[in-house]
C-alpha cells in the first residue's frame, strides 16, 4: 500500500464482515496527502444479495467503496436484490461508477424472473 504509485485501489475477496474495514486499514497506510485523489473501494459477496454498504463523495462524484455484489447462485433470502456492480474509468483514468447499484440495468429484485415451479410457467 505504501509504494504503488496507483490511484484505484479495488480490495477483492469473499466475505462481507470485513469489507468496509479493508478499506479503512488500505488507506491508514497509504500516504495521506494522496487519499484525496484516489479510489479505494472493497467488493466481497457471500451473502448472495446486492447493496452498497458505504459510500463517500469524491471530486468526481458520489463512489461505492463497500460493495456487497453478486448473488443469483440459487441461495438464501427472498427479497433481495442480486446482479452485478459496474466500475468505469474516465480520461483521465479515476474510477467512477456510471450506474447506481440499485439500478434495473445491473440488478434485481430475487427471484429475477426465474420460474421458481410449475405453476409460474
């Protein structure tokens, strides 16, 4: 974390419990007059729904960085929302996200138009 010469910063992994806490441990050791200009967000899934946990405004705009994704694996809870989570760059290379995470474009609401039995056809 101290030496990359990186501005986007994406934490990946399974677990939901940390995600947020990732990214706040990332930045306690990167150098602190950088923070301002850079991305640093965490995306993890296990809980099979879709939701941002935290977000915080950049100078480029509003930034997910605790994005719970994923879903749609056929488990657990009804009502949730399941899909995918989209990270762009602009020109100038600074991640932006173009689509909110609760959007019809990337996510839905479970069961997303599955047949769940017979009398659903």
């Amino acid at each position: 974390a101290k030496v990359s010469k990186n501005k986007n910063f994406m934490i990946i992994q399974h677990y939901p419990g940390v995600g947020a806490d990732l990214v706040d441990e990332f930045c306690k050791y990167r150098n602190a007059s950088d923070l301002p200009f850079e991305m640093v967000s965490s995306a993890y899934g296990h809980t099979h729904s879709q939701q941002c946990d935290r977000t915080y405004d950049t100078q480029y705009g509003k930034l997910c960085n605790a994005i719970m994704t994923g879903g749609g694996g056929g488990c657990c809870g009804e009502g949730t929302r399941r899909g995918f989570y989209v990270i762009n760059f602009d020109e100038n290379k600074h991640m932006l996200t173009s689509v909110d995470i609760d959007s019809d474009e990337i996510s839905c609401q479970y069961p997303c138009g599955a047949i769940i039995n017979e009398e659903d056809k």
